[in-house]
C-alpha cells in the first residue's frame, strides 16, 4: 500500500510556489499578496490563520492578516471587503469561516470580487468550475485532486465514490474528478448503502466528520483511498476512514493527519499566486 505523504508532496508545492513567487517579483516588481479576514478568537480559525500567514511568508508572498473582534458589525466587514477588493496589492482575499452568528456568511462570500477569491466559495467561481471553466477551486479538494493525480495521472474512466456533499469539499471534488472524465457518484447522509456504493469504486474520498466511517470491507483492492475528516475524540484526531483496516485493503490511502490537511494551506498559497497571475494579463 502506498501511504500518501501530504506533508511531503506539501512542502514540494510550496517550493515550486516560491520559486513561482520569486519569477513573478523579477518579471513584475512585486508580489501576490494574502490578506485574511479573522473574527473573534475561535482557538481553531486562529491556528488555522496563523498557519496561512507562516505558509504565505515562507514562499513569499505578502501577507496580512485584519483582525475584529466577534462584535463586529456585518457591515465593517463588507466595506473593508470593499476596500480590499479595490486594493491592488491585494491578489487574495479570505474570510475565516465560521463567522459570528448576526453576520451573513453568504453576504460576505458574495461581496468578495471574484477574481480575488482564493477560497474558490463566491458562485461565481462554483459556476465556472462547474461549467469546466478557468476558475479558483475551493483549495481541501484540490490538495486532494493533487494527490489523487500523484497516484494516478490518468483519471479517465476511473469509477469515483465521494462521501459527503458539501460546498466546502464534496461537491467541488466531484466536480474535479468529472473534468478528469471519472465516473462520478456523491453520496450522502440519504444514500441507502454507502457499503456497495464504495465497494465499486477505484477512487473514493471521504469528507463526511464521522470518526472512522469507512471499514476495510468496503474498499476494494486497488482503490485510492483519500481522507479529508479531522475528528476529534478519545484516542485523539482520526479520519473518516477507519485507517488500520482500509490500508489492508487500499491501493493508496492518506494518513490523518499528515494527508490531506497540508495540502489545503499549500492549496491557498496556490491559489494566490493563481489569482495575481490572471489579473497581470
Ligand atoms: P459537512 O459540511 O458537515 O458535510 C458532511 C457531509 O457528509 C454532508 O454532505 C452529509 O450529508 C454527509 N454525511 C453525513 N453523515 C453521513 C453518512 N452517514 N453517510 C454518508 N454521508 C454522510 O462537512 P465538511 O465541511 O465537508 O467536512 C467534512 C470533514 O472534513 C470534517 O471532518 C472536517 O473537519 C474535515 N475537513 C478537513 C479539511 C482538511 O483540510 N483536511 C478541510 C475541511 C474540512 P447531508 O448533506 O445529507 O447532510
């Protein structure tokens, strides 16, 4: 079984993304630049955020990072949005999700110009990546559309089992994996026997939060198996898939942690660089 390496194939991204950086600031005279939106002082999203803003300096690029408290108003946040959006030194813009209950999550997703949506969430960039169009992409499944790629180069008429349909993750991989000519089927918490479903698939990815969902008989040999869950519980952070028994079975599995969750800052860094490099033609 090959064990996916996501801090490894992670810190190759990023020293592909630095030098990138470096080639854009000698052909530009300047850099891509980051700027995250934190509110409140949720533990995890300031772990999180802190991790961007080291990940962004370590390949270059400007970072900011504006902090509100949780009392803030809706509409502090959509003016500095405004303001950001009209900022060129500004490529990426990012609103730490969750937000505070009194502000609108879509409001502010919405308000973000598309060009500088580097989490891939405003529906504009939805419908492009939908339509198979040039758009960013929500960056968890596309650490996971790398890795799967790492594995497997050629996806075409691979039969793939998403578990989980959220706009964050399971919708969005689905999307990448139909580009790739996949075979594609998104299941869900109404999906009557998750069981069969995976057993007949080369690719699944799990993205569901429940510790330890998929058992080793439901994989088939062969299968790539992707892990995006982080839960918490006893024996402390487990995935979704119940790792000592798929990897019996599995072709190629990630660990968690160490899988998927690097990849979804080096994804951002990308995304960044991706969307400075559109707004220069
Ligand atoms: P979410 O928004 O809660 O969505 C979970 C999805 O799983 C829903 O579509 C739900 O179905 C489905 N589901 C629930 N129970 C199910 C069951 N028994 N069988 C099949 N499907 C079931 O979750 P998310 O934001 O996508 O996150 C999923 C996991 O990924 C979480 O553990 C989260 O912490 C983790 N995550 C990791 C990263 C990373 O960087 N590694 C990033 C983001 C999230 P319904 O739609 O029918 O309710």
């Amino acid at each position: 079984m090959i064990l996916i390496d996501g801090k490894k194939a992670a810190a190759e991204l990023r020293e592909k993304l630095k030098k990138e950086v470096s080639d854009l600031k000698t052909k530009y005279n300047k850099v891509p630049g980051l700027t995250v939106i934190l509110i409140g002082d949720l533990t995890p999203s300031q772990i999180y955020v802190r991790n961007k803003e080291k990940s962004a300096n370590e390949v270059g690029l400007k970072s900011d990072v504006i902090k509100y408290p949780d009392t803030v108003e809706e509409k502090t946040i959509l003016n500095k949005i405004n303001e950001l959006n009209n900022d060129e030194t500004v490529s990426g813009i990012l609103v730490q999700l969750p937000l505070p209950k009194h502000i609108d999550k879509q409001k502010v997703i919405n308000k973000i110009d598309p060009s500088k949506d580097v989490d891939g969430f405003h529906p504009m960039n939805v419908g492009n990546l939908s339509s198979g169009y040039e758009s960013s992409i929500p960056c968890t499944p596309l650490g996971c559309y790398l890795l799967i790629k790492k594995i497997e180069p050629n996806l075409s008429g691979k039969k793939a089992v998403i578990i989980g349909r959220s706009n964050l993750n399971g919708k969005p991989m689905a999307q990448l994996l139909l580009k790739e000519n996949c075979t594609v089927t998104v299941t869900h918490s109404k999906t009557k026997d998750l069981k069969a479903e995976c057993l007949e698939a080369d690719i699944v990815v799990a993205a569901v939060g429940i510790p330890e969902l998929v058992k080793g008989d439901w994989i088939k040999k062969n299968t790539i198996v992707i892990d995006v869950g982080i839960n918490k519980t006893d024996k402390g952070i487990v995935g979704d898939v119940a790792f000592d028994e798929v990897s019996k079975n599995a072709k190629a599995l990630t660990p968690v942690p160490g899988g998927v969750g690097p990849m979804t800052i080096a994804c951002l860094l990308k995304n960044t660089i991706d969307c400075f490099k559109r707004s220069q033609v």
